[in-house]
C-alpha cells in the first residue's frame, strides 16, 4: 500500500549506469500510448517507454528532464524505477 507522504523516489539507470535518483513529487514518462503521469499512491503499473523525455519534479533541486531512447518504467507503493536504453539530460 502506498504511503501517502506526497514523495516518490525516484531511480532512472541505463544498463551502465545510474542517471539519476532522488525524491520527487512526480514524474511524466512518454509510454508508449501517451504520456503517463506518476503521483504518489498511483496503482502499481509497468510500461514500456517510447523515446521522449522523462519530466521529474523534484523536491528540492526542481524540474529535470532526461531525453531517453526507449526503455520501461515501473511504478510500486510510491517507488518510480526507470530503466532506459540510452538517456541523457537536456540542455
């Protein structure tokens, strides 16, 4: 169950490496039939990601966004795993 505390953490890697991981209050992917926007409490979902970028507002550092190639993400009880094929942040 989530826990309701309005944070989500937040983990985007690569097969190599990890691009990015912190807390959030929410996340926008480009899944494959839309953007699919994440909160806190959202139902466990997995989707496969088409390239686009991937939009994390986070609590303290503000907005970043992470151009990707593809990949999935998946969400469970407030935690946000991104895995992608390339990523890179944009300028």
């Amino acid at each position: 169950m989530a826990t309701r505390t309005g944070i989500l953490q937040v983990e985007v890697v690569t097969r190599t490496e990890r691009l990015w991981h912190g807390r959030a209050t929410s996340v926008v992917v480009p899944a494959i039939e839309g953007d699919l926007g994440v909160l806190t409490g959202r139902a466990p979902l997995l989707a496969v990601l088409r390239p686009g970028s991937v939009a994390i507002e986070t609590e303290l550092e503000g907005r970043k966004i992470i151009k990707v190639s593809g990949g999935f993400a998946s969400v469970d009880s407030d935690f946000v795993t991104i895995v992608v094929e390339e990523g890179n942040f944009a300028q």
